[in-house]
C-alpha cells in the first residue's frame, strides 16, 4: 500500500478501498447467484430454452472467475454445467446425425467443453486439496486419498467430464490411459456417498461399465450399478434405463431387453420428481430417437 502523506489524501485513498469493497461484494453476491442457477436449469421443462440460455450463463461464470478465480460455488458451476451442456446438447446431437459433417463439429465442440469443465472440476478439488490437480495424473490414489464427503459433486463431474472427453475423441485409443483415472474418480465417490443425486454416480458407473472388458468393464457389474440407481430414484431417472440401454443391452445383442429398457424411460412421468426433469426430458428424447434406430443397431 502507498503510504498517505497528507490527511486529504488519506480521504481519497479511504474512498478508493471503501469503493473496493463494495466492488467485491457485489462481485461475490453475484457469484453466489450464479451459483444457485444449476438447480433452476434442472426444473425447466423445455430443453431447447436451456439449449439457448446455458452459454450466455456459463459465459458469465467463467467472467467472475476472472475475479473470482477461486471461488467455490463459481468452479462448480462451471464443471457441472460445461459437462452437462456437452453431453445434452452436443454428444447427443452428434448421435443423432451420426455420419455427418454436422457430427464430426459437434463431437469436436462436444470434446472442448468437456475438457474445460474437467479443468474446472480439478480446480474445484485444488480449493479443498492444494496440489491434487498437479498429482492426479501421476497418482490417482494418493491425490483422491484425502477427498471428503463434500468432494463427491466435484469428483463425479470430474469423473464424467474426463469420461466424455474421452468418448467424443476422434482417436480414442491414446487416452486409454486415462479410463483409469475416470474409474478412481468415479469409484472414490461411489464410496463416499454413493446415494448422491439419487443415484447419479450408479448411472454414470453403467456407462463405465459398459466399456469391453478389456478395458475393465463388466456386463455384471454395470447391471448392479444399474439396480442401485433404479433403487435410489425410486425408478424416476430415465437416464439410468437409456444408459443401461445403450451400454450394455446393444452390444450383447439384446434387442428385447433393449427396447423394454429404453420404454421404461419414456414411461416414466417428468412431472413426478421436478428435480430431475430437464435430465428426464433429455434422456427421454435420445430414448425415442434410439427406438428408431433399432433395426440399424441389430
């Protein structure tokens, strides 16, 4: 700090921190704001209105972080909405016009909003554990060791962002590596709450699951994970019925079990559980346009 040399200037110099302050806190009020804007997005009933407003959102969280670099709810924001917006409105846009040009830019764009909400998702759990975001690549177990309870949202975004970086990859096989470290994020916070979300980690651990066994993925357990997350929403997540749909039931050739799967999940109501409706909405309209493909998937 300048050192005041007349009370005059002691005057100005009082004003100009005062005005600093008050520059913060509006600055922090709003970070709080924005921060509490994922669970309205969950509520809404049109996904093409989110479709439109989610970036202008994310945009802004990513401007107060230019502020706010380190502040929680601000991180979490952006993890969690960069994965979601990637999967909702890019990845399955480019399954829906697979073979396409259109594809091929949407997977592009897809893997770059995944690897930024990764980054956010890492900084999140940098806040709680300085240097876990140097360590992980190197040490998975040792950098997650001393994770809590309050880290779960942050490992399972984590878990899902680097999990879809790695899906929408034109060339997946030099990231193969890289599986291991989504299983570690994904399996530390099963264990640290493994009810989160009504059973969000479950349905994510499908997906894992579904990947050949090869690569350490398991037709048993993905049918476990897939039973947890049926038990934990109460049968209201339709993402959990596509999921299992898609990974497991078509490549074992199931066509019976994969078309019972994907009408359990246009069954289910979206009005019932308002918390999961978007997600519902969502996981609904890649049911429907997945019951068209059938005679192409088998």
């Amino acid at each position: 700090m300048l050192r005041v040399l007349s009370a005059g200037l002691a005057v100005v110099a009082l004003w100009a921190v005062g005005a600093c302050s008050v520059k913060s806190m509006g600055i922090s009020r709003m970070a709080d704001a924005l921060s509490a804007t994922a669970s309205s997005y969950s509520r809404d009933d049109d996904p093409e209105f989110v479709r439109a407003a989610a970036p202008s959102t994310l945009k802004m969280v990513e401007m107060l972080l230019d502020q706010q670099a380190a502040h929680p709810g601000l991180l979490m924001t952006a993890c969690s909405g960069f994965t979601q917006y990637a999967y909702a409105f890019l990845q399955v846009d480019a399954e829906m016009t697979e073979g396409t040009a259109a594809a091929r830019e949407l997977r592009g764009r897809a893997g770059r909003m995944y690897d930024r909400a990764r980054e956010y998702c890492l900084r999140a759990l940098d806040v709680s554990h300085p240097g876990l975001r140097e360590t992980i690549r190197r040490d998975v177990k040792a950098a997650l060791a001393k994770t809590t309870v309050a880290d779960v949202p942050a490992l399972f975004w984590s878990g899902v962002a680097w999990g879809g970086s790695i899906a929408v990859a034109d060339s997946p096989l030099p990231r193969l590596g890289e599986v291991g470290i989504v299983r570690a994020l994904l399996t530390r916070a099963v264990e640290l709450d493994e009810a989160w979300e009504s059973g969000a980690i479950h349905e994510a651990m499908i997906a894992l699951e579904g990947v050949p066994p090869l690569l350490g993925g398991s037709p048993v357990r993905a049918r476990t994970h897939f039973d947890r997350a049926v038990a934990l929403s109460k049968g209201e997540s339709a993402f959990a019925y596509v999921t299992m749909a898609a990974s497991v039931s078509q490549p074992a050739r199931d066509r019976a079990e994969f078309e019972k799967l994907l009408r359990a999940a246009l069954a289910i109501d979206v009005a019932r559980r308002p918390a999961l409706r978007l997600s519902n909405l969502i996981a609904q309209r890649r049911a429907r346009f997945l019951l068209t493909q059938m005679n192409r998937l088998f």
